[in-house]
C-alpha cells in the first residue's frame, strides 16, 4: 500500500497545483479575488465547503491516530494542508504504514494506552 500512497501523493499535490499556480502567477496572492470566485457559484461553494471539512477532519485524525500510535513528525502531514487534504491524507497514510512496519520488527513500541484505561 506504500507504494499506492506516495503515487497518492503525487496526485494530490500536482493535480490541484496545476490548477492554482496558472491562477496565482496570474493574479498574485489576491485573497479577496479568490473568496469571491470560491464563493460565486453554489457549486464553487460546495466544493469549498467539502475541502474545508475534509481538511479539518484530516487533522484531527493525524493527531488523533498519530498520538495513539506516538508517531513523530506529525507537523509533516499537518504541514501539508496548505496544498491539501488531497496530500495530507495519503502522507499520513504512509508515513502510518512505516511506522507500524518498523514497530512490528521492533518489539519496543507500545502505543499510548487511551485515556481512562487502567
């Protein structure tokens, strides 16, 4: 699945890009340009609106799972929401697989136990 993920990646991050870097380099970081043509039809806003949520429910399932299993580096992913759930989600993924295939060849990792477990 490693392999699936960082083509993921890739996807993720060359597919929306190549739509914003044209818009950018033509306009500049205009933000108030960009609010209103996400905003200027309903169907602009729902795609917004789906990103939005999307990315907020990516975050807190990086920290959450990231914290459950004490991975490191958890900004990397969290990092990546500035491209996109479309990154940040398959980079987590990854980065999750990888660490749970070195934690089974290292018989010292033991997740944090959830709160309220004795």
């Amino acid at each position: 699945m490693r392999i699936v993920y960082i083509l993921l990646c890739i996807a993720g991050t060359a597919l929306p890009l190549s739509q914003f870097v044209p818009w950018l380099s033509a306009h500049g970081l205009n933000v108030p340009l960009l609010l209103q043509l996400a905003t200027s039809s309903h169907i602009a806003a729902f795609a917004w609106a789906d990103v939005l949520i999307s990315g907020i429910t990516v975050a807190l399932f990086v920290l959450a799972e990231g914290r459950k299993l004490a991975m490191r580096r958890l900004w990397l992913p969290l990092s990546c929401l500035m491209v996109g759930p479309s990154l940040a989600l398959p980079l987590f993924l990854f980065l999750r697989e990888r660490h749970l295939a070195a934690a089974g060849s290292n018989n010292s990792f033991k997740p944090t136990p959830p709160r309220g477990a004795a």
